[in-house]
C-alpha cells in the first residue's frame, strides 16, 4: 500500500528533514518548513519521492547567511549618547541595544538595526507608547517613553526611566519559586497591562520575563519592550489582521498557534505567553514548562512544539478544533503523547497560580482566559 511508508517512517526522521529544511530557506521563509515537509509526506507515494521532494523544496531556497551573534560591547562602557552622559551597556536584543545612564537614571534603547526588520519597527514602538500615554487617564504599568532623539552616529535612540530589575533577573538569582504576595502583585501589574492594550485592538506580542521592569522584587511591574507590537491603525499596511507576521515572541514564550502558521492569531498569543512566564516563576526552581534552543539554532521551533506536546498531550480536533482550519496540520506530525493536567506538571506549585495557569496555557486559543478576566481570578487576591 502507498500508505506503507508513511506509518514506517520515524518521526525523528521527520524532524530531521524539518531541520534541514529550515537551514536551507531564507530567513523571511524558514517558519514555511513545516508545511512543505507536510506537503511532501501527504503527497508522495514512497519514501524515494519524498526524499525527492524535500532536495527539491531544499534546491530552490536560497542558502541564508549565518547570523553573527555578539555580546553587549564593554568596551563602550561610560560613553555619552546624545545629551546623556556616563552609559554603560545593560542588555542587547536582535535590532538595538540597551544602555544605562548612570549620572541621569535613564534607560536608552539604541537602535542599531540599519533598516525595520519587521515586525521589529522602532518608529512604530516609539509611536505606539506615545499614543497609550496621551490616553487620560494614562496606563500606569505600562513603560512611559520620554523622548526620542537620534545620536551622533544617526542611531534612532529612544528614552525611558531607568528600573533596576527585570522578573528575568529576579527569577534568574532565586533557586525556588517567587513569594506567593510577589507573584500576586507583580501578575496584576502585567494582567493590568495587557487589558489595557488589548482593550484597544493591540498586542504586544514578546511578553516575556526580560520584558517586565521591576521597581523591587516584588513590584511594581511595568510591561516594556513594544518593539514588535502591532497596532490596529499603525500596523494595518505591513500586517493586516488576517495576514499578520508570524516570527514574533521568545522561545518558550510563543504561543502554539503561531508556531502552526496561523496568521490571524490575536490576543491570546500574550495570554499564552503570560501562562507560561507564571508557570515559570510558581516552579522550583524557576524555568518554563517548555524547552526551547535560541532562535539561531536550526529546529528550535520544531524542538519547542514537541516539548509542548510531550508536555501537554498531542491535541486532537476535539482538543484543538481551531487548528483544523490552520494552514499547517498538528494533528499528524507527532507521536500521540498522553494528556497531562496541570496538577501533574507542576505538582508542588501554588495551587491557585497552578489554576491560573491551566486557564491560560491551553491549545485552543479561544479558551483562554482574557487579561480582564485573569484579573479577577482569585489567585491575585488571595495569596496567602
């Protein structure tokens, strides 16, 4: 039967051939692997025609350049940018850089991209923050944007207060799980947050530890980090609703349906993403339910939906019923993994955050609960 070699054919073969894949597409392609690797499976009729297929899918994509990674420059330690003296570099991401100004108490984000690198767009970040803070009454968990300016160099810089921690850092210097009253106050900053932006149509989408500033262990909290949020208006030409980018988020953080190509994702992408920065922070020691490689490494998006679904369970339509319309299938790539409960994945956490999180890290995007209604989950107010 044609069907034969599909049922004896390793998944670890397939995940192989995803992995070569994706090192052979550009970078703007590579979150296609899937569904051509998908195409090939469904569509050969031996296991010859699908290696055929893939070397031809492989010949066809244009090699991308390795991407040079570096740390933060030390060298550039007590320089001045603009009119702020006395910078020391504190933290670096994909397109910008982000310096301290010790003599001000000022955090300066420095773009060092030489063009927008969408979804990454400084412009719109700055314009964004700009608009949520001229709102009255103005968001008071959100990082407030105090100018814009460009350096010597024509870098576009943009300036916020200066917050000496982050919950990565805090979660980071700890060996077990975050006091139950910090985990409180510091969710109800970032629920309050996200209620706030998507109560108006937008996500943030890269909600993440290293994206929420601290004022103390314990909070307040601010959201940060607006680089690749979208907006209804200021998005609409590159990222219609329907169409939107789909290489946002951080490792483990990324949301199931984005790693399924579905492109009209929305809000629940940040709430996802919140379930399991909780998860992380309510577990001893702190680290997320899920494994994921940097997003440098070949098969790292591969390698995070299989600890998903090891983790989780396999979805099923009847589990997952919105993935059946998705353009890439998540119901056949995999070995079925039996479904676990949240009380068996992190059996030793507060019970009330544990339900918080079961809440929020579910495959079905729509049963997820909403950044208003985590708000009032008692879990935020009885924490004792």
């Amino acid at each position: 039967m044609a069907s034969a070699w599909r049922a004896s054919l390793p998944t670890l073969d397939r995940y192989t051939a995803i992995q070569d894949l994706q090192a052979s597409l550009p970078e703007d392609k590579r979150d296609d692997a899937i569904s051509i690797e998908q195409e090939a499976f469904q569509n050969s009729s031996s296991r010859d025609e699908y290696d055929a297929a893939l070397r031809q899918a492989a010949s066809r994509a244009t090699p991308r350049p390795p991407v040079a990674r570096e740390g933060p420059d030390t060298s550039q330690a007590g320089i001045t940018i603009g009119s702020y003296p006395d910078c020391e570099p504190v933290a670096q991401g994909v397109t910008s850089e982000v310096f301290r100004s010790a003599s001000t108490s000022h955090a300066l984000k420095v773009i060092t991209a030489h063009r927008n690198l969408e979804p990454h767009n400084p412009q719109r970040e700055a314009s964004i923050l700009t608009e949520l803070h001229r709102l009255q009454p103005p968001p008071e968990r959100i990082v407030r944007l105090i100018t814009t300016f460009q350096d010597q160099e024509s870098r576009f810089v943009l300036v916020f207060p200066y917050l000496p921690l982050t919950l990565d850092a805090v979660l980071s210097r700890t060996a077990s799980a975050l006091p139950a009253a910090h985990v409180a106050s510091i969710f109800a900053d970032v629920l309050g947050a996200l209620a706030f932006i998507h109560g108006r149509g937008m996500l943030h989408r890269d909600v993440k530890p290293s994206a929420i500033l601290l004022e103390s262990p314990s909070g307040p909290a601010y959201l940060s980090d607006f680089g690749t949020a979208w907006h209804p208006r200021l998005s609409a030409c590159t990222e219609p609703s329907s169409g939107k980018i789909l290489d946002i988020g951080t490792g483990p953080y990324r949301a199931p349906e984005v790693l399924f190509a579905n492109k009209a994702y929305g809000a629940p992408v940040d709430m996802w993403a919140t379930g399991v920065m909780l998860a992380e922070s309510i577990t001893s020691p702190p680290k997320p339910p899920f494994a994921s490689r940097p997003a440098h490494e070949d098969g790292n998006q591969l390698g995070l939906i299989l600890s998903m679904i090891k983790t989780l369970g396999t979805p099923t339509e009847e589990t997952w019923p919105e993935a059946k319309a998705f353009k890439v299938s998540p119901f056949e790539l995999w070995t079925v993994f039996a479904r676990r409960s949240w009380d068996e994945i992190l059996p030793d956490a507060h019970a009330g955050f544990r339900d918080l999180v079961a809440r929020l890290v579910r495959f079905e995007s729509g049963d997820r609960m909403t950044a208003e209604e985590a708000l009032n989950h008692g879990s935020l107010t009885n924490h004792d």
